[in-house]
C-alpha cells in the first residue's frame, strides 16, 4: 500500500509572517492526521522560521527547487545540502513552472533530483503535458520522454525514493482539473513506463502525485484512483481552510 501524500507549494507567496501564521493553524487543523503524509513548501527565506513553527507537528517541510551543485560560484544558487542543513525533508524538481521561465530541461532536472538523492532528501519531480501537447495528442510520448530522460540512469532504490507529481500544465492555476480518469490514465501509464525502467517491485513502490487545480471538492474523487497516491496542491495551499480540508478529504479507501 501507497500512503496518499499531499503537498503544497506556495510558489512565489508570503512573507515570514503569513508563512508562520499559516502553518500555525495547519498544525491546529491537522494534528493527529497521520493517514497520509503532508508537507508545505514555503519560499526560501521562510524555511527556517517554518521550520521551527512546524515542531512537534505532522507536517513535513519541502523546497520549491535547488541547484545540482553541493557549493562554488554559482550566485544566486542553493543547493539540496543547504536546503538539508535547514531542516528540508522534501524538494520539488522540475515544476512546469521552471521548466517554462527558467529553461530547465528534463537533462537539469535529472541532475537535480540525483543531487537531491544524494543528500538523501526526497524529490519531488513533476511531468506534464501542455495543452498543446495534449490536443496534439502527443500526451504519451511527451510523458515518456520526460521519464526516460528526467529518471535516466537510476536504479530501482533511487526511483523507489523519488516522488513523481503528474502535472498537466493546462490544469494548473487555471481551476481546470484533470478528471480522475484523465488522471489515473497518465498515472498508470507513467506506472507502466516505471516498470519497464526500474522493475514491477520498484514500479509498485513509486508515489505518484496528481497536481493541477486539486481542491477540497475534487480531492477525494482524484485520491480514489489506483495509481494516484496524493496531491501537489498549488493555489488551495495557500490557505489553512483549504488545505486541510484537500488532506482531510484525502483520506479515503482504495
Ligand atoms: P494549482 O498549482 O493547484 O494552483 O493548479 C499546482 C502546482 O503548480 O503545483
């Protein structure tokens, strides 16, 4: 059995203060659920002081990117082991988001999620088809190539540690949901991919997030799905109500 994980990225939002005030009343809301896995990945300058309002909760804390190298002259960076020394348990990598502004490719993203691995972090590493893609009908093979390429050269063990977060870049931010079936189709392909690269064992060990406009109404639905084990939640994480009530609504029978 998958245990259902969801996450929230806050992409570029808050200050230190409505970082900590939102955590604060995530741990109220959600103390005791320990049915799935939660984190919240604030901005990096809120890390520490989310990191300490978190303690003594469930909660879990996530990085929104790093660099692949551990440290040298390259300004402006942070890498997974920085990110470790200030408490990060999880990194997203690869968001469509930087993928589209920053030019990462699924090369820089592979580099990212082995840098991540190696300080024995665990990576987010999110995929997705633009709608483009998706009219195109080229869903399948812009998937595969980002698991071939984003996953190249890792082992059954590396892959078993990597979350993956299937995210079709028309549904994100937009309040146009995957259905479920849209969903469970790509997750279980993706899951086909994996069996073919790493093995049946490691295949059936892999997280797979859905994310793109998940809300406390779609959740459950979403959650349902045999190949969809949680959530990276964008807009509705950024407030307690919400956010708690997505993981609530989460918790639900296979
Ligand atoms: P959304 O974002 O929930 O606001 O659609 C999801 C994401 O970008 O991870």
């Amino acid at each position: 059995m998958r245990k259902i994980i969801i996450a929230g990225n806050w992409k570029l939002n808050k200050t230190i203060k409505d970082a900590v005030d939102l955590v604060t009343a995530l741990k109220k809301d959600l103390a005791g659920t320990t049915a799935v896995d939660i984190v919240v990945c604030p901005v990096y300058t809120a890390l520490a002081d989310v990191r300490k309002a978190l303690q003594g909760s469930v909660l879990g804390l996530g990085a929104q990117d790093c660099y692949w190298e551990d440290s040298g002259a390259f300004t402006g960076e942070v890498s997974a082991g920085l990110l470790k020394d200030a408490g990060v348990q999880y990194i997203v990598i690869g968001h469509s988001e930087r993928r589209q502004f920053f030019h990462e490719t699924n090369e820089t993203v592979n580099k990212k999620i082995r840098a991540v691995l190696q300080q024995g972090l665990i990576p987010i590493a999110c995929i997705g088809e633009t709608l483009d893609e998706r009219e195109a009908g080229k869903t399948f093979d812009i998937i595969k190539t980002q698991c071939e390429k984003s996953f190249a050269g890792f082992t059954a063990e590396e892959m078993k540690k990597t979350i993956i977060a299937y995210e079709p870049v028309w549904a994100i931010g937009t309040g146009k949901t995957a259905t479920p079936d849209q969903a469970q189709e790509v997750h279980a392909y993706i899951r086909k991919m994996l069996v073919a690269m790493v093995g049946e064992e490691a295949a059936r060990v892999v997280r797979i997030q859905y994310g793109g406009s998940v809300k406390p109404e779609n959740a459950a639905e979403l959650m349902k799905k045999p190949d969809i084990d949680g959530a990276l939640v964008g807009g509705a994480s950024l407030k307690a109500d919400s956010f708690a009530a997505i993981v609530k609504n989460s918790v639900v029978q296979k």
